[in-house]
C-alpha cells in the first residue's frame, strides 16, 4: 500500500515538489521561500548538495566537488548574499594555471579565450604549440570565412581555423576542465557560445578570441569583479544545508522520485523504494535532477516522450577527485600557481591539478605545513581508469604529480572521491535538444526542468536555470488562483 505525505505548509496553499537536492533544486526551493507556496524537496540519496560536497583532508576542509565559483556572473554570488553567506566568501590566492605538456609546465598564455589563442606571439612565448603547431594557426589570419555550416564540434570549428595542435594541447584541457568531454564531441555552439557569437562577426578566430578580452595593457572593465573565482571558506559544499534551512521548505533525504503521474488535480509523486512507497501530491513539479533519471520520470507521463527522448541522448562523464596532502617538506621547489591542466593526448591519468594550498589561502591556517592537492582523473570514455580502487588511483595521481613537479613521498593525507555520471556532455546539436526538451515540458502544465544538464553546468548557470522554473511554476500557479488572489513576487 501507499502512504500518503502529508502536505507542507497551510490547507489550500499550493504545494510545489523539487525533485532533487543539489544545487539547482536546493536554489529553486530557496527562491520560492516568499511565494506563498508550500514546498518539499525530495532528495534521492541520503545526503544534500549532489555534486557539490566538502571533505576533510589533512586538517581542512576541502571541496570534493565544484570548488571554485565564476564570480563574473552575478548568480553564484548573489544566491550567496541572500542565503547570508557573503562573509564567507574568499578571492584566490593566485589565478595563474599552466599546461603540463611537450616535458613541462607552462604557462596558460595570457591572452586566450578558453584556450583559443588571441596573441600568436604570446602563444609562441608559452612552448605549448610546436613550431608547426603555431605555422598552422598562423593561416587563421589568412583563410578566407568559414562557410555557415549548423552546429559543429570544437575539434571541427576550431581546429578548422587553428589546426589540431591548438585545440589538442590547448583548448581540449580548458574544456576538458568544465566538462571532462572530448572537443571532437562538444559543441562549438553550446560550449563557446560567446566566441561562436563573436566567430560570426568576424573572419579570424583569433580576432573573435581578441573581441572577448581586455585590452591587452589596459584597465579592467568598471565595475567588473577583481577576482574572475570565489569560493566559501567552509567550502561550496557548504552552500545546500544553508539553501535548505533557510528555504523554509520541507526537506527529504533518502527519498527518491520513482514515479511521476498526472491526477485531476495537479502531480502525483510516488517515493522511496518498491516495499515501502510514499505518494506526494502537488500542484506543480520542478525536476531538477540529471537527464537520465529526469527522462525516467517525464517518460511516463502521457506528452513526456518528446523531452524523455532528447533526455536520454544527452551524455555523461564520469571522474574522480583524488585530493593528496604532502607535508611542505616533499616539494624540492614549492609548487608555483593555482596547478595546471593535462591534455588527453598526452595519455596521463591525471587531467587536472589543483594546488589548493595555494589557490585558495585560507586552507593554509587550517592545514599548516601542508600542501593539499587535487587531482582530477577521469575524461567521457575513460572509464577503465575509473574501475581501479582507491588506493590504485591515489597512487597513479601521485605518479604524474611526481612526474611533473618532482614531488616525493607519501602524502600524509588522501582521498579519493568517485562522481559517476558527473558532468552533462554538451555535444553538437546540444543546443536543439534542450530546445526540444524545454518544448516538451512546457505541454506539462505546472512542470518545469533545471540543472546542469541544460544552459550550462557551472554553479551560475544551474542557479539561472533554478530561477527559470521557479519563475514558471509560479506563472503556472498564478493562471489557477481564484481571481484576487495574486500571489507574492519572488525576490
Ligand atoms: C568533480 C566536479 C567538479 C566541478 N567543479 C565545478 C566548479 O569548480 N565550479 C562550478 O561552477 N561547477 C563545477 N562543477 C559542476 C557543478 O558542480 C554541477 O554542474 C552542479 O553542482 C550540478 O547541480 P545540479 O543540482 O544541477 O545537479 P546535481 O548536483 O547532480 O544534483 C541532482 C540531485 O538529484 C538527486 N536525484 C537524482 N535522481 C533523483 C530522483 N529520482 N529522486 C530524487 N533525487 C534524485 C541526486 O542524488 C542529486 O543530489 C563540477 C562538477 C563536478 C562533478
């Protein structure tokens, strides 16, 4: 038998369900607090904050998920300041990657967009692109425009007007840094969409890149942050339980979304496992769950098949974090910068390297004497690296940090944290599918999508995206109060 939820909030108040606790659910159930809606989110998994999550490692703690908030969008940092955290905010120590390739780290050139290089003469100056490498992104200034040709891939759009050599040791590593994906597969369109918009404009990559920057020498644009990061000193994992007390909401864990189906009335929600289900009625739903379990449910809807459809095309990739403390003690030369970034074709395990000592200087008061580093392993289709165990990856980890910086020794400290089906693949045609799928939902009434797997997976977008389903749901409700009774605008 199914056991009834009782409903959240006063009898007659509208209830909204929030299927999924991680940022994007947590931040749309925040935004909803002053609505005049009651509201519950279900959260599959025992703990809060889906990919966002902190973890002690040598003495500190650290971010085992997103650690680094974009600080040039406003949403990350305003949620923040309205959730009453903005004292806990803290700027980099340093912002200065390199690249770990062709037998060293080098620097990340100082003026390039994502990897697409906007100074050739600054690229040289780096040794990341050999001498051919550079000849071939020479003839960008010199090819005649790129025909008009539908979405395309990174590999095929870029590489196109720069040669393979940039976007293999250069833009790939960027990338593979947002979405652990191959630029053969990404989308041009939805990965890059400001220097596709500005790659319009002109004939030249390079001048496209050039477009998105300062002035090379000149001031930094008025009012702009000084900081491109920010992060919490308590971690941004630290972020869901503040977004979840202070929603005002009812918040479940362990409780996850089996069913979705239409009543007369509005959604029912079956939950929890198939001996002990619960059902939970509402009047509108916001699905802010991946899109594999976000077509599940959507698939048994009656008029849910055309977004469960383009749901179901959109890829994962899998990674670990392996975070490594080493007694200062184990650098012959201090690590130099916030860490540097490995392309895939130079076949290592690690992709990523953070110096989180360094990046971030708050970590060094809780962990003294120690350097803690974060290693990121794991791209779309390397899962066999992702099969070994724990103690296999710490240690490939800290062979390649070895490798690079000369590092030696045991670390004192280790840990390795898994994030199965981590991060949405945004491949060509990204942009189409989500069109599709948003067209789909909206014939739901009262249901509405958001979360990294849509207009962008870094903490901003998924919040902008929260606060599009907030807005919908709310515009839906707002269609079946009785006449005279509007209610309260969200802030
Ligand atoms: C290793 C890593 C590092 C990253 N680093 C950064 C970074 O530095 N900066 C940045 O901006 N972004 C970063 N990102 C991306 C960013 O963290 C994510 O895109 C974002 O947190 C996704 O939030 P979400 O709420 O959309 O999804 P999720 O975090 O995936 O949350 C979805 C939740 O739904 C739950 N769920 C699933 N199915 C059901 C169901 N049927 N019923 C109930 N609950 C369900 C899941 O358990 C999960 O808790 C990183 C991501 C990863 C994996």
């Amino acid at each position: 038998m199914t056991a009834q939820v009782p409903a959240a909030g006063t009898p007659g108040q509208p209830v909204v369900a929030v299927v999924g606790g991680g940022v994007s659910g947590l931040a749309a159930a925040f935004l909803l607090r002053d609505a005049g809606v009651a509201v519950t989110v279900l959260e599959g998994s025992p703990r809060l904050g889906g990919k966002l999550a902190v973890s002690e490692v040598g003495g500190s703690q650290v971010d085992a998920g997103a650690e680094a908030l974009l600080a040039r969008r406003p949403e990350g940092t305003g949620l923040i300041d309205a959730v009453g955290l903005s004292g806990g905010l803290v700027r980099p120590g340093t912002t200065s990657a390199g690249i770990w390739t062709r037998g060293q780290i080098r620097p990340l050139p100082r003026r390039q967009f994502m990897g697409v290089p906007a100074d050739l003469e600054d690229l040289a100056a780096t040794g990341i692109v050999s001498v051919e490498g550079l000849a071939r992104a020479t003839e960008d200034l010199t090819q005649p425009a790129a025909a008009a040709a539908g979405d395309q891939s990174v590999t095929s759009r870029v590489g196109g007007r720069l040669g393979l050599e940039v976007v293999d040791r250069l833009v790939e590593p960027l990338l593979g840094g947002v979405y652990a994906g191959r630029c053969e597969d990404l989308s041009f369109e939805a990965t890059l969409p400001a220097l596709a918009q500005a790659a319009r404009e002109r004939k030249s990559m390079i001048a496209a890149a050039a477009a998105l920057l300062p002035p090379a020498g000149g001031a930094p644009t008025p009012g702009a942050p000084a900081a491109v990061f920010t992060t919490l000193a308590a971690g941004l994992g630290s972020l869901p339980a503040a977004l979840a007390a202070r929603s005002g909401a009812t918040v479940r864990t362990s409780a996850m979304v089996r069913e979705l189906a239409r009543t007369p009335a509005g959604w029912r929600l079956t939950v929890g496992s198939a001996h002990a289900p619960e059902a939970l009625d509402a009047d509108a739903v916001i699905i802010a769950v991946p899109a594999r379990p976000a077509g599940r449910l959507l698939a048994q809807v009656s008029g849910g098949n055309v977004a469960a459809t383009a749901l179901a095309e959109i890829k994962y990739a899998s990674m670990a974090i392996v975070t490594l403390a080493y007694p200062e003690s184990a650098f012959t030369q201090p690590p130099a910068g916030s860490g540097f970034l490995v392309p895939a074709v130079d076949r290592r395990a690690v992709k990523a390297v953070t110096y989180s000592t360094n990046k971030w200087p708050h970590l060094r008061q809780s962990s003294p004497g120690l350097h803690i580093v974060r290693c990121s392993v794991g791209r779309l289709g390397e899962d066999a690296i992702l099969q070994r165990d724990d103690g296999e990856l710490a240690a490939l980890a800290a062979a390649d940090l070895g490798a690079a910086t000369g590092v030696r020794g045991a670390p004192v400290d280790v840990r390795v944290t898994r994030w199965g089906g981590g991060l949405p693949q945004y491949s060509v045609g990204h942009l189409d599918r989500v069109a599709t799928i948003r067209a789909g939902v909206s014939l739901l009434p009262g249901v509405a999508v958001c979360g990294a797997a849509y207009d962008g997976v870094g903490i901003p977008a998924c919040i902008a995206s929260a606060r599009l389903a907030a807005d919908q749901v709310l515009a839906y409700l707002e269609t079946r109060a009785p006449a005279g009774a509007g209610r309260r605008e969200m802030r």
